[in-house]
C-alpha cells in the first residue's frame, strides 16, 4: 500500500535503484531541484517502510539512489562539474552509513569515476573525521540505528 501510494509521485520508489542509478543520473538534472529532494525523500521512506515490513534486501544502492538525487539537485546551485556535485554527495552520504572510509571508497570506485578516486577517498575520511568529531560533541555512538 505504501510502495502503490509512493508511486504515484514518482515509479523510483519501488526498486533497491541498483539498476537504475546510471540511466537516472544521465537525466537528472533535466529534473528540478524540488523534485530531487523529493525523489530522495520518496526513496528513503519506501526503502524504510519496506525494511519495516520485512523486505530483505540492502541499504547501500537505495541510499546511493537517493544521494544521487540530493547531489544533482545541489550540483544545480553550485558552480562546479556535477559529477563532482554528485560524486561528493553520494561518498559523504555512505561513509555516515558505513562508518568505514575505505571500504566506502573502494566501494564508489567501482560505481563512480575512477578520475575522481583521489577526491573519494580525501572526502570519505574527511567526513569520518568531521562525523566522529561531532558524535563526539553531542555524546553518541552513532547516528545509524
């Protein structure tokens, strides 16, 4: 019911995006930034709702999906290549998931440009650095449940 309501806003709600984070990422900033969010928003919900209600599966290529659409819509505001944009976004977002720098940015090699590995790896333990430092300040262990 969930999945059938979400749909109705946009189809990306019902797969993992594992299949098609390449063919919306060559599109997506033809989309307005609202409606990125919106797609982020939408993917993040139904992937939780489905985790809720005993779907198997993984969180990785759904958060990248939605990482993706924060990014272009950011990428729209800023002056820099979008696949820079995206690129940023997407290694931030896994590494506050993971937890594990490099195992986020080996990850994202194999996904993303391999021109930009040396700014994935810089970025995946800057925001490791800046993410611990912060749990440090407001006394948790995780932000990840």
């Amino acid at each position: 019911m969930v999945l059938s309501v979400l749909t109705l806003v946009t189809d990306y709600a019902l797969f993992s995006g594992e299949f098609h984070i390449v063919p919306f990422s060559k599109t997506a900033l033809s989309y307005s930034p609202l409606f990125l969010l919106l797609i982020a928003l939408i993917k993040t919900i139904s992937t939780h709702a489905g985790f809720a209600m005993g779907w198997r599966g993984g969180k990785i290529f759904p958060a990248i999906f939605a990482s993706v659409a924060v990014g272009a819509a950011i990428a729209q505001f800023i002056p820099i290549q979008p696949a820079i944009t995206v690129s940023l976004a997407v290694v931030a977002s896994i590494t506050i998931i993971l937890e594990k720098p490099l195992l986020t940015a080996i990850l994202l090699i194999f996904l993303l440009p391999i021109s930009l590995a040396p700014l994935i790896f810089i970025t995946a333990y800057i925001v490791m650095l800046i993410h611990k430092f912060l749990l440090k300040k407001i006394g948790l262990k995780s932000l990840i449940y």
